[in-house]
C-alpha cells in the first residue's frame, strides 16, 4: 500500500510544482523538457542494473517506450492548446477522467474480475472525481474546439493503458528503471525537436528558476510513474481497482493542497466529491 501512496503523493506533487511555476512565471515547455531529461537521469541512476543501450534496443519493450515517450509530450501540448482554445474546466474535466480508458482496458483486455461491489467502488470514484472538480461559475467552452479536450481525453487514457500493457507484458518483474529512463529520454528529445523547429532560443532552458522548476517536476514526474508500476505489480489489487485509488487520490489530496496552500475555495459539491472519493477508496480497497 505504501507504493499506491507514494503514487498518490509524487503525482499531487506534479500538481504543486506546476501550481509554483506558474507563480514564478517559469516558461512551461521548457521547465518540461529540463523535467524529462531529470526523469530520464533519475531512472538511470537508480536502476540496479548497467544501461547498456545495445541490449535496451533488444528488449521487447523498446519500441513501445518509444512510443509512450512520444504521446508523453503530444499529451502536453494538446493540454496547453485545450486550455487555451477550450477552456480551463473542460480540460481540467478531460484529463481528470481519463483514467476510465485504463480502467476499461484492464477490465476488458485482461479479463478482470468485476464483482459488484468494484462496480459500485468505480461509479463512485468516478462521481467523487467529477463532484471533486466541479465550479459553480465555470468557463464557458468555446465548442468550435471542444475537439480538444476530447482529444486529451483519450490520448492520457491511451497513455495510462500502454504504461499498464508494458507493467502486465513486460515490467512485472524487472526492467522498471530502464523502461522508465528511456521513455522519458524520448519525451525529452522529443521536447529538443520541438524547440528547434520552433526556432526557441535554447540558452533559455539554462536560466536557473527553469532548471530548478525543471528538475523538482522530473523528480515527482519519475516518482509517480515509478511507484504506479509499483503499485500495479505488489500492491495485490486489480489494475483497475488500482488506477481509481491513484486518480481520486491525486484529485482530493490536489482539492485538500489547493484550500490549504493556495487558498482555493470549496463549494458544498466539492467536499461531497471529496467524502465519496474516501468512501470509494474504502470500498476498493475491503
């Protein structure tokens, strides 16, 4: 359990850390390129095993890190794009639900167990993340993009499968680290590509605020996918049981950080998302 905790915890503190960037007015693409390289050297550093390129390229992982590292960074954008063009709430609404496409996947794909009581543990969840998040006075959402965030939707749920695919196939017993340290290099990269073809001025990836911004988000970023393989290989739950626990997790222990750090109010909905998502927890974990 400890590892579903500290999944919660690293991934609410991507939250905060982009909460402080905003504050100090840090560039956000390249706070995220320094925090992708970070990631990278964190999974390199910590794997018990010696980073031999040649054999990583055998492995039968390779091409999906690959993959995910590239979606890790087109996610990105499309968040920052939504949040511009659709709104704030609606995007906020389709990043935060996303983790359903995972929870299907685990159900549907490897024929998880569905009891009643997940059933119900589930559309609680689900209601405790929407209830959670809701604003009285919302952003209006500009339909002509609403693409968007339908976008974002499934490109973080498609994300979250592959990383359960590759846990369940491939990282149930070792290669976490590596996996890890590729995947968010490609992301890293990817991000370098970006600012070329944007003709961004790289000197500013140097400036100290990006690169302290930069490598305290790598730090929680690694964590908080290091610890949900974890949790997806010892915790003894389902997967899909698993990724709801994270996500309403991350969704109070965000609303509980925001009233108390950033003095962000609560209507009376949002407390009864927050009261359903410890009931739901309850449910899924007994």
């Amino acid at each position: 359990m400890l590892n579903l905790l500290f999944a919660i915890l690293t991934s609410t503190g991507i939250f905060i850390t982009f909460k402080y960037l905003e504050k100090f007015k840090i560039d956000i693409l390249y706070a995220i390129i320094i925090n992708y390289l970070t990631a990278s050297l964190c999974g390199f550093f910590l794997s018990d095993t010696s980073f031999n390129f040649t054999a990583i390229i055998k492995q039968d992982w390779f091409n999906l890190s690959i993959i995910i590292g590239v979606l890790f960074i087109i996610v990105f954008f499309i968040i920052g794009r939504s949040t511009q063009k659709a709104g704030i709430s609606v995007t906020i609404l389709a990043s935060k639900m996303s983790f359903v496409l995972p929870l299907l996947f685990s159900i549907m794909y490897y024929q998880e167990a569905l009891t009643a009581k997940k059933v119900l543990g589930i559309l609680i969840a689900v209601s405790a993340v929407l209830l959670s998040i809701y604003k009285e006075q919302g952003a209006k959402v500009n339909r002509r993009y609403i693409w968007l965030p339908i976008l974002l939707f499934f490109g973080a749920g498609t994300v979250d499968s592959l990383v359960k695919y590759a846990q369940q196939e491939y990282l149930h017993t070792t290669g976490t680290e590596q996996f890890s340290t590729l995947l968010f290099a490609i992301a890293g990269i990817a991000g370098l590509i970006t600012l070329l073809i944007r003709k961004d001025k790289f000197k500013e990836l140097f400036q100290l605020k990006v690169l302290i911004g930069g490598c305290i988000l790598g730090l929680v970023n690694f964590g908080s996918l290091y610890f949900l393989i974890a949790s997806l290989n010892n915790s003894g739950l389902d997967s899909s049981v698993v990724f709801s626990i994270v996500n309403i997790g991350i969704v109070a222990c965000s609303v509980f950080i925001g009233l108390s750090i950033f003095r962000e109010k609560l209507n009376k909905v949002n407390i009864l998302g927050i009261l359903l998502a410890f009931i739901a927890i309850f449910i899924l974990t007994n």
